[in-house]
C-alpha cells in the first residue's frame, strides 16, 4: 500500500515538473520573441542630401552584440541591393553594393538598445526604393521595411556671371592719360602745320591738313559708336578740342599770312621807292 502511495506521489510530482518546464519555455519564447519594427514608414529627400534610416529590435543592452546579425537591402523593380550588413557582431563591407560603398554608415553605439540606424549620404535618384532590414537575434529572426524617394534638385536656368568692374580711379587715369597724349599730338601737329604755313611750305602744309581731317573724321566715328559713358565723355572732350584747335590754327594761319603779305607789300614799295629815287 505504501509502495503504491510512494508511486503515485511520485508520478504527480513529475508531471508537476513538466508543466512548469513547459510553463517556463513559453513564456521565455514569448517574453523573448524578437520584433522588428520601422520607425518611419516613408521618407522624402532630395538629390545630395542625407537621410536616417531607423528600425527596432528586441535586445538586452546586457548581453553581447556578438551574436547580433543585420542584412539591410534596397529591392526596387528592377535589382536587389545590399545596403548594410553586419555578421556576428562585425561588418562585411565586401558584400556590400557598390551604389552604396562609402555612403552609408551604422550607428554601432546605440544597437545594445535595440535601435539600427543607417545613415545615407550624398543620395542619388536612383537610391529610391523600398529598404528592408533583417535582423536575427539570439531571441529569432525578424524583418521590416520603408520606402524611401529622393528626388532630382531643380537646375539653375540661368547662371548669373559676376564681372569685377575696374576700380574708378585707374579708369579715370587711363582717361586722363589718353586725353594728355592725343592734346600733345594735336598741339604738335598744329604747331608743325602753322610753320609750314608760315614758312610757305605747300606739301608739308597738305600734309598736315590731310592730318587734322582724319583725326577729325575718326573722332566723328568713334564718338557715335562709344557705348561707355566715360569714354563718351573723353571722346567728346578730345573732338571738340580737335575742332577747336583747327579753328585756331586756321585763325594762326590767316594771321601769318596776312602779315607775311604786308610785309611783301612794305617791301615792294621800299623797292619802289628805291627804284624812283635812283631813276631821279
């Protein structure tokens, strides 16, 4: 009797034992399921921006990130892209596309809480699409994703030219320097064709005029094709002292040539006279 009272006993306490066991399992497997969940559903960009892409996971910031393992892809319609990828705790750039390389980096400080950020930079259009990411733990395996648009930057129309102007005081004395130049050309050229006159020089007086009439004619042109105002200016300056330094030299030459001939005349009636008084 005691025998089947001591077998009894224990058989209960077996299957005590095995219903906790098994009480203990699932609710380890169910309190340690991991859950993988997107932050942000959608994100907008625009063509060489930065964006964060974020997810969670379930973890223990007390254990080791050495068994954690991340496979993160862009699948678009047209190619499937790995983005990210970390193996037992430890990145295999190697796998990843070349679209991506040197572009996207993770945030390792902040995975022991359960959180994977992936930075993107410089993005291109053709970085649009949905990002999915994989996540196996030492609680399962679980996924999530998001879609991402960049789109293209609006090109400038019109690219404006910045031109430096040239200082106002160096313009001035270009100005100053050129009018000084062509008063003493013009001032040596009448000169010269006020002793020719006066000499009774007739090809070197021809000459001269021939001069002063293109001078003349060429400060007509450049006066009405200048576009620039200060140098309308000095052109106007520099014909109309032309002009007036022809007027003079003409009032010169006229002057001269009337004395030249009064003189003649004196001496004409000296002869004259002379010839009287010795025919006397």
């Amino acid at each position: 009797m005691s025998l089947l009272v001591s077998t009894s006993v224990s058989s209960h306490r077996d299957k005590m034992i095995l219903i906790l066991l098994l009480i203990t399992t699932i609710s380890c497997v169910c309190a340690g399921k991991n859950v993988v969940k997107v932050k942000q559903t959608d994100y907008q960009a625009e063509e060489n921006d930065s964006v964060t892409l974020e997810w969670t996971f379930t973890t223990r910031s007390d254990k080791s990130p050495n068994l954690l393992m991340i496979l993160c892809k862009l699948v678009t319609d047209h190619r499937v892209s790995v983005v990210y990828r970390l193996h037992d705790g430890v990145e295999v750039p190697e796998s990843q596309d070349e679209q991506f390389s040197g572009r996207v980096q993770c945030d390792r400080d902040v995975l022991r809480e359960g959180q994977l950020r992936l930075h993107v930079s410089r993005l291109r259009t053709e970085d649009s699409g949905q990002y999915k990411c994989v996540v196996r733990t030492r609680y399962g395996q679980s996924a999530d994703k998001c879609r991402l648009n960049v789109t293209a930057t609006v090109a400038q129309e019109h690219t404006t030219t910045t031109v430096t102007p040239e200082p106002l005081g160096q313009e001035r004395f270009y100005n100053l320097l050129g009018a000084l130049i062509m008063t003493a050309v013009i001032i040596l050229v009448i000169t010269l064709w006020v002793a020719a006159a006066a000499a009774g020089w007739t090809v070197a007086n021809v000459v001269i005029r021939v001069i002063v009439v293109i001078a003349v004619v060429v400060y007509s042109i450049a006066v009405a094709t200048v576009t620039a105002p200060a140098m309308a200016v000095l052109v106007l300056a520099l014909g109309g002292s032309t002009l007036l330094a022809v007027f003079v030299a003409l009032l010169i030459y006229c002057m001269c040539r009337c004395w030249v001939r009064g003189q003649e005349r004196q001496q004409q009636q000296l002869q004259k006279v002379v010839t009287i008084e010795n025919s006397d």
